[in-house]
C-alpha cells in the first residue's frame, strides 16, 4: 500500500512539474500574440496597395506578360507549404499539411507534377519521414519572420517560374498557409500566387475602381519591376499570418494542456488519499484484531 502511495506522489508531482510548463509556455505564446497581429495589421496597406497596382496595371494593359498570361499547357506546379519550426501548437502544422497534400493530390490528378519548398521544420520532418522529394526548406523564425526570408523565397519560386519545364522550371505557383482569422479560429488556406489571377470589380463599386496609370517606359518593364515586389508582400503575408496562427493555436494548445494537467493532479490526489485511507483502516483493523487476541 505504501508503494502505491508513492507512485500517485511522484505523478502529482510530475503532472505539477508539467502544468507549469504548460503554463510558462501559454503566456508566451499569449505575450508575442499581439505583436504577431499587429505585424499582420502593418503589412496590409503596403500588400493591398501593391496589389491595386499589379492588377491596374495587368487590366490596363493588353501585353502578353508571362507573369499574368496563363500558359497553354501546365505540366509542373510549384507549392510553398508554410508550417512551424516547434510543436505544441495543437493540430497547427498537421491541418496545413493535410491540406498541402489535398492539393498535392488535386495537381497529379490533372497530370501535374508537383515541386515542393518548404518553410518549417515540422514540414521537412513530414517530407523526410516519407522519403518525399522537395527543392529547398527554409527553417528558422517561423513564428516571428523577417522579410529577408521571404525576398529569398520570392527569388526561389521566380527563378524556377522563369525557368523552362525541361530545365527542371514550374509553370505555376501555390502557397498553403494558415490565415489568421480570430484567437479561436485559424484556417488552412490555398492561394494561387502565379500566373497572377485578376479579379475584375463589379460595376457600380467606386470605392474598388482601379486607378489609371500612364506607364513609362513599357508596360512589360512595369511587370517587370512590380511583380516581384508583388510575389514578395504576398508570401511576407502568409507568413506573418501563418506566424499569428501558430501563436494562437499554441496558446490555446498550452491552455488546454495545462487544465487538463490540472484534472490530473486532481484524480491522482484522490486516489492517493483513498490508498492513504486504505492503508490506515487496514492498520486499525490490525490493531482490533490483536488486541483481540491479547485479552482473549
């Protein structure tokens, strides 16, 4: 009985051990959520505005720009797979991965053949554990990116979009990420990056007319120039949105964790006092029953 007491003590006290963990670990996440937000706050008028004059300028103009001219045929697609370096962030990085290999299955059900980079570590893991193929990783910050990171992405994926298909080149980009939507709702996302899809504004909507510009020199060196910067406000986007989300998915992962640490402690105390009790009502009786035996 006293070795079974001990057991339920070592596991209130590993559980304890745990829940503080837990703990430290919620309240940072909880800390560093709104900064994540407001990063994601400050990125929008940069990435609406270029975003406006992309699309002005590809609606404006009638060129044959490879950037936002879908080509004949499709034969290799690129897909940037945005996940975590850590875990404890719940279904976080699984959710963005199952949703990756959605659109893996959708692109070789078209007779697609899919080249993969990744960002995270948790993505590099899933890559290696299966023996998959992928062009380049990058790993490091994901929860607080820098813009560097994602100009050397922007570079990676336009360097292999200009690139032919018997060069080992993509003819089409996807990103899949986690936008952030609200503290208890983050949602895995698929976004087409390239070639460009605009989207005409429908009529009678002036707070969404497209201002006119006048180019100079050319219009394709306009492309040329914006485009880039265009790709590289996109994925400095998901990124911090996907950085946003896994904060708050940890947080959350963190909460839920330490309660449940809590409902533990919890049980082992009562079965460890219910052993205790056991053990004294067996030492009474022990004590009756020889008494017992003395005086008869």
């Amino acid at each position: 009985m006293g070795a079974q007491i001990r057991v339920y003590r070592q596991k209130i006290s590993s559980t304890t051990s745990m829940r503080k963990i837990f703990k430290a670990m919620e309240l940072i996440a909880t800390s560093r959520i709104g900064k994540a937000r407001a990063r994601v706050a400050a990125s929008l008028p940069y990435a609406n505005a270029i975003t406006r004059a992309v699309s002005a300028v590809a609606t404006q103009s009638e060129i044959d720009h490879p950037l936002t001219t879908e080509p004949e045929q499709i034969r290799r697609a690129a897909v940037l797979v945005i996940t975590s370096d850590r875990g404890l962030a719940g279904s976080y990085s699984a959710s963005v991965l199952k949703q990756a290999e959605g659109l893996t299955e959708l692109l070789h059900a078209e007779g697609k053949e899919v080249k993969a980079y990744l960002i995270g570590r948790k993505a590099q893991a899933y890559f290696d554990f299966r023996s998959r193929p992928y062009a380049r990783v990058w790993t490091g910050g994901t929860d607080a990116p820098e813009f560097e990171t994602a100009q050397e992405v922007g570079t990676a994926l336009l360097e292999d979009f200009a690139t032919s298909f018997e060069e080992g080149g993509v003819d089409e980009i996807h990103v899949v990420y986690t936008r952030f939507k609200s503290m208890v709702t983050q949602e895995p996302l698929v976004i087409r990056l390239l070639p460009l899809e605009v989207v005409e504004q429908e009529a009678g909507s002036e707070s969404e007319l497209l201002p006119l510009y006048e180019f100079e020199p050319e219009t394709e060196q306009v492309l040329d120039a914006l485009l880039p910067r265009y790709i590289e406000s996109r994925i400095f986007a998901a990124m911090l949105q996907a950085a946003a989300s896994e904060l708050a998915a940890r947080q959350r992962a963190m909460k839920s964790a330490g309660d449940n640490a809590t409902d533990l402690i919890k049980k082992y105390t009562r079965l460890r006092n219910t052993a205790r009790q056991a053990e004294i009502t067996q030492e009474l009786s022990e004590i009756v029953a020889g008494a017992d035996a003395l005086a008869s």
